[in-house]
C-alpha cells in the first residue's frame, strides 16, 4: 500500500507540470490576444478598468 501510495506520489509530481495552464491563456489578458494574433497591442487598459467587458474586448479587435 504504501508503495503505491509512494508512486502514486511520484506519478503526480512528474506529470503535474504538463498540466499548468501558462499565464498568456487568459482571455481577459491583452497578453492572450498578443500571442494568438502575433502582434504587440498598446493603449488597452486591463479588463478591471472598463465598466463592461464587450468594452475591452472592442478595444483589442481595434488595434
């Protein structure tokens, strides 16, 4: 039992790493549409600071 409670463990930690979701994955990050289209946007405030989220999604089609 413990054994495999001890591989079990192991199996885990090695795989866990695959399993991390990168932090450019967000759809709420200007940083997820940089990496998807390939181009540097500039002049969009964070999702936080707009009173509607279409609001910030309309910014980054835009530029």
């Amino acid at each position: 039992m413990k054994i495999r409670n001890a591989l079990l463990l192991y199996c885990c930690a090695f795989v866990s790493p695959f399993f991390e979701v990168e932090h450019d994955q967000d759809p709420s990050k200007v940083e997820f549409f940089e990496r998807i289209y390939g181009i540097e946007i500039k002049e969009v405030k964070p999702l936080e600071e707009y009173q509607d989220p279409g609001t910030f999604y309309s910014e980054v089609t835009k530029k």
